[in-house]
C-alpha cells in the first residue's frame, strides 16, 4: 500500500556535501472492534468505535565516504513512550553491508524469525490478540525498552547481534539490571520458485532464561505464503518457581492467499507451560496453556484504502481453569 505523502529534499550549501532526504508517510483507521483481547483477565467491555492515526518521519543521508545515516520516529508510537523508552524512534547507521540500528527496534531473535500473520491484517490487530499468537518478541523491552542491532548481509544470508541494556536509576554500584544478548540468522532467496525464509535466533538474560526460535517462510507467485515456526524458553535456575520448573515452548503456523483485491490470512499457535497474548509470553506454570486462531479479510478499493476484517480466538488454561478469548473488528485502513 502506498505511505508516501511526500518527499522533500535538503541540499547542504557545501560542494561534495550528499544530500539528504526528509520523507514523511502517514496511515489511519475507523472502525468497530469488540471481544475479550485487552486483559490478561479477559472481561468483554462490548462494542466500541475504533479511530486511530500516525505520522511517521523518515531521514537519510550520505556522507561523503559513502556511510548512509537516518532515523526514523512514529509520532503515534513516540505519544505512549515514557521514561527512557523512546517509543517508535529509531536511528541507523550503514556502510555496505553493515548496519548498525539503535532505539526501538528489534532484538536478534524477532528479527531473524517470521511470525504467522503472513497476509492482509485489520484495524486493531485482532487476528494477533488471539492467545496463541507469538510475536516472537522474546525478552525485549524488559529492561528499558532500546535495542542496539549490528547485522552483516552477504549474499542471500545475514547474521545480527543485538544487546538491550538496564538504565534505571541503581540503588548502588553493584545494582545493574542484567543485560538481554541476542544473535540471529536469516536466509532470503529464490528455491524453486518460491521466496523462501529462515530464520534462526537466539536470547538470553541472566536471572531469567532464554529463548531459541526457528522460522520458515515462503511466497509463490501465485498469491499463496506460508510461515511456520517454533521458539522454547528454558528458565534460568533463579527464575524457577514451585509453579514454573520446565520449559515453555510454542508452535505456530500461518497461510496467506491474495487474488486480485482480496487478501485472506489464517494463522494458528499453541504455548505449552506457558500463556501467550498479542505476541508476548504473559506467565509461566507447568499446568498452563493457550491456543488460538486468527482470521483477516482484506479488499483493496485502490488509492490507499483497503477494507479489514480481523478476528482472534481461542482459550487459555491454569491449572484447572479455562478461559475463552475472542476480538473482533471491521473497518477502513487508509495509507497516504
């Protein structure tokens, strides 16, 4: 869908100085959105309007030894940041094919891995409220919220380090939050005329656990896509509890179709010892799981503005408890 609202160009009065480029994109929604998706202790608040709108800025630039910079801010994002978090801004800096990005961005692992919202989507994302959907986000944002990504690509693969520091105020010399490391690999390349993806990642905190995820993805020219994976946690021995001793896994799987103007998206997952919610590992308990499925409908009307249907479903369980989820909305996205 087309973002660009326009493009303006800043000259540096200085001869050999490159140029750099403002770009300015922007994207917004109505709509009616209902279910049980935004408690972790779902209650149905009922049917309400949905409206939301962003701007997103982007700035690049080239020096004069061929190093290309930028930062990008999400004015929608940036509004719901808070402390030292700097929700939906983030900075890059690339020379060949070395990049180095910092702010909000992604760690290692969720950039290596697929998730299985493969095709269309919907106005609040209903189709990844559902309980078993993983984001694949891992461990980031748990300490304060800025990601440093460096990735080298060669040829059809590439390979990320990633780091997410603590820098709240320390109670004294010794007190630093553990730092969450990540590393991730990707391929991306043509293999019998299908787009295929793997991606395999990797994160670890120190007082916690990590997490090692596996993804495959894939795209035929005929509309279809496909996106498989699976992650496992393993908790580190000062984060079990009477509750929580084994390791917590999840599975998922998602298939696209687009033919014409209509996009349809269906994906399905499952955590085991665990629960899940819009992409995050919410709680950890031996005799806990979730599952659910996620359902888009799509119908491009040309210019920016597609019709969106989403719907997530599914139940979770605690011990003996069982619990169902359900959201729902229907609306316009509009991209400029």
């Amino acid at each position: 869908m087309k973002k660009i609202l326009f493009a303006t160009t800043a000259l540096v009065a200085t001869a050999g100085v490159a140029a750099a480029e403002v770009a300015v994109s922007g994207s917004a929604e109505i709509g009616v959105i209902d279910g049980t998706r935004y408690e972790f202790a779902p209650t149905d608040n009922g049917a309400e309007f949905w409206t939301d709108i962003e701007v997103v800025f982007t700035m690049t630039g080239e020096a004069d030894n061929g190093l290309t910079f930028g930062a990008k801010i999400d004015l929608d994002e940036a509004a719901n940041a808070n402390g030292r978090d700097d929700g939906g801004a983030t900075w890059f800096l690339a020379f060949g094919g070395a990049r180095l990005d910092m702010g909000d961005t992604d760690g290692a692992l969720d950039w290596a891995m697929k998730e299985t919202n493969v095709a269309g989507g919907s106005i609040d994302d209903s189709e990844t409220w559902q309980p078993g959907f993983n984001g694949n986000a891992s461990f980031d944002g748990q300490e304060d919220g800025q990601v440093a990504r460096f990735t080298y690509t060669f040829d059809a693969f590439a390979v990320a380090l990633s780091a997410e520091v603590d820098d709240t105020p320390k109670a004294n010399a010794t007190d630093d939050g553990p730092t969450i490391w990540g590393i991730g690999f990707r391929y991306s390349g043509d293999l019998g005329g299908i787009n295929l993806g793997v991606g395999l990642g990797y994160q670890q905190q120190d007082n916690r656990g990590d997490i090692v995820g596996v993804s495959v993805d894939g795209a035929l020219d005929n509309g279809l896509s496909f996106a498989l994976n699976y992650s496992e946690f393993t908790p580190d021995n000062t984060f079990k509890t009477a509750t929580f001793t084994d390791t917590a896994t999840h599975w998922g799987i998602g298939f696209g179709y687009t033919m014409n103007a209509l996009t349809v998206g269906l994906n399905y997952g499952e955590y085991d010892n665990a629960i899940g919610l819009d992409g995050t590992w919410q709680a950890f308990n031996n005799n806990s799981s979730s599952h659910g499925y996620g359902l888009v409908v799509n119908y491009d009307f040309g210019g920016g503005l597609v019709g969106q249907f989403g719907a997530g479903m599914g139940e979770q369980k605690v011990g003996n408890v069982t619990t169902d989820r359900d959201s729902f909305s229907l609306g316009l996205a509009m991209s400029f």
